[in-house]
C-alpha cells in the first residue's frame, strides 16, 4: 500500500510541474473489444516442417483452425528489418497478415527497428542505417514506419519491442540519449497518424512493478495504449504486487492497457535437446500454479481477469503459442519454449486454450 500512495504522489507531482495539458485532462479512449491475443510469429516457420495440429478433443485440424475456435481475435507479429534468413522479413510478415486477416484475425506488428531480437539488453540499430548520421537515422525511420503501415495497415502497432531502455542504440538509448530517443518516437508515431490514422499505436515495456515511472516519462508522447510483458520468472512472483502496479498504471493513465506478452510452463519436461528457458520450480509460481496443464491455463485465467478488473484492462496476449520442438526431438537449436506453449508434446490443444474462448 505505501508503494501505491508513493507512486500515485509521485505522478501527482510530475504532471504538477508541467506547463502542458496531460494525459488525465484528454477524454479516456473507447474500452471496447477485449483482445484475445497470441503471437505465431515463428508459425511461418514452422509449417515448413508440416507438423499436424489437434484441437483440446484429439481431432486433427489446421492450427489457424484451432486458433479461431479457441476465441483468437489478434494475431501478434514481430517485424526485422533486414533479417539474415526470410523470416519475420516484411514480406513474409506482410504474406502472413494478408493470410491472417482474410481468416478473420486482426494484426498486431510489433516493430522491432533492428534487424534481430530486440528486447531491454538488446536493442541493435539494423546494419543499413548503423553509419547514418542522426538526422538521416530519423528519415531512415520515416521512411522505414511509413512503408511497413502502408503495406500491412496494423490494426496496432507497436513502436519498438520491450523499450525499457530506448531503442536504436546507441542513438536512441533512452537513458544516454534521451532527446534522441524522443525525436526518434516522434518520428515514427507521426508516420502512423498520417499514413495509417486507424491504427492504435502501443508503447512495450518489459516489466510491471517498475512500469508506472517508465510510462510517466513517455508523457509527451502522442500513443493509445500501453504494452506489458509479465513473466514471472523476470518480473516478479507476487501477484498481489503486481495487480497493484496494474491498478496504479489503470488509475493513472488514460491509454488502454495490454498484457503484451506472457506465458506458462505446462510442464518442466523437455521435447527435444535444446535447452528450456523454463525448467525449474524456483522459476515459476508454485505451488499456486503448478507445471502441468490446468497450472497453465489457471495462470493465464488468473492474469487475464486481473486485465479484464482494470478501468483501462484492453487484453492479453500469449508469447510462444506455436513453438513446439519442431526440429525434431534431438534438435540441439530446436524450441527453448516447447513446454511453455499451448500445444502438449503430442501437437494437441491444451486447457489454456479454453481461456481465450471465455464470455468477455
């Protein structure tokens, strides 16, 4: 309670000192559908291999099938600029959204301004635009954001992925750099407004409890909704803590807020070689939420309903739905996420998915 009074009067102070209208003064946005979201960013992928997918029953069915009847109504994408293989390229992301999209889905893009992963360590300017100058980074940028709305028309869309610390660095850390890393969010923001004016614009931040003074910096930034990841082995295991932080960003901002990413082991075992990032009890929240299929999806129903509790709750979404050991069982750079998707050793629909297709 005392870190929730601080918090409150630390906002309290911030938007006193400031000369320009704040968020609180604006209308709040429109709640209107709850996101039901998963990323499949790596489905593409993975059907080159032909894997064949059941629903929760046993049937066999295709995995868009699964997704629909599972209550899915957003599909998240990660975008690389120039990526080494065709993978999460934009013209595989856009074949993909044209796919998505003629099934029914809307299209989530979360643009990572880099040509690989990019995340609060990992934040690599794309080696095309590494020796520009700043101002040629900002039309770079431009020009970037404005091609990728154009061809794809998100209906969100995320400016960076996981922002923590800035993106484009080292001239967009935001920490080191910060009026350029303003100007840089300016840049691309106002692409979207012009170019595809539909399009709700997110902010991603990695995190929860230290989330409400990231998003007091980003006051004067023009977005429509704020972007979360929750992991519990990174971002904390008390969910008492971390619903409170929920209710303090809901209270103090108007923008709709997301759980962008998350997810939930089914069980600590392996399906092929390569190495789980989750393995071990001390990682998740046990005994509450066990490794096992009804620990998973009591996770997510447990996460998705404090979401939904909140003034501004909008959604959730699922990171690594698809990523089975596709490799084979003896892949030693196969899935490090098999036991944390929504699909069980045998490609078969687990409880979680039953989340999705709750009444909203």
């Amino acid at each position: 309670m005392l870190r929730l009074i601080c918090l409150i009067t630390i906002g309290i102070l911030f938007w006193g000192c400031k000369k320009e209208s704040s968020p609180q003064e604006a209308p709040p946005l429109t709640v209107t559908e709850f996101i039901n979201g998963m990323d499949i960013s790596s489905l593409p992928e993975i059907e080159l291999t032909n894997p064949v997918f059941y629903d929760f029953e046993g049937n066999e069915k295709a995995f868009l099938d699964i997704l629909d009847e599972a209550g899915v109504n957003y599909i998240r994408l990660r975008l690389w600029v120039d990526p080494v293989s065709a993978h999460s390229s934009l013209q595989e992301v856009k074949g993909f959204s044209d796919q998505l999209r003629q099934r029914g889905f809307k299209i989530w893009l979360t643009v990572h301004y880099s040509d690989t992963w990019a995340d609060p360590g990992h934040q690599k300017i794309p080696d095309s635009w590494k020796n520009q100058s700043f101002s040629e980074l900002i039309t770079s940028v431009q020009e970037y954001t404005k091609q990728v709305v154009l061809e794809i028309k998100p209906e969100i869309i995320q400016i960076g992925n996981e922002i923590n610390n800035g993106f484009l660095h080292p001239k967009g850390h935001l920490h080191d750099q910060p009026a350029q890393f303003f100007k840089l969010m300016e840049a691309a923001i106002s692409e979207v407004r012009v170019h595809s004016p539909t399009s709700k614009i997110m902010l991603h931040y990695a995190g929860v409890n230290t989330a409400p003074s990231f998003f007091l910096k980003m006051d004067s930034l023009d977005y429509d909704q704020i972007g979360l990841s929750y992991y519990p082995h990174w971002h904390g295991k008390d969910l008492n803590e971390i619903n409170n932080n929920l209710e303090v960003l809901s209270n103090t901002f108007t923008q709709d807020l997301v759980i962008a990413e998350t997810a939930y082991p089914f069980t600590l075992g392996w399906n092929d070689w390569t190495q789980n990032i989750i393995g071990a009890n001390d990682q998740i929240i046990a005994p509450q939420f066990p490794a096992s299929p009804k620990g998973q999806a009591d996770f997510l129903k447990t996460i998705k309903t404090m979401v939904k509790d909140l003034p501004t709750g909008l959604g959730l979404c699922y990171w690594g739905t698809e990523l089975i050991a596709w490799k084979g069982p003896q892949a030693q750079d196969g899935s490090p996420w098999e036991n944390q998707a929504l699909f069980d050793f045998n490609n078969r629909g687990l409880p979680a998915l039953d989340v999705f297709a709750e009444d909203e």
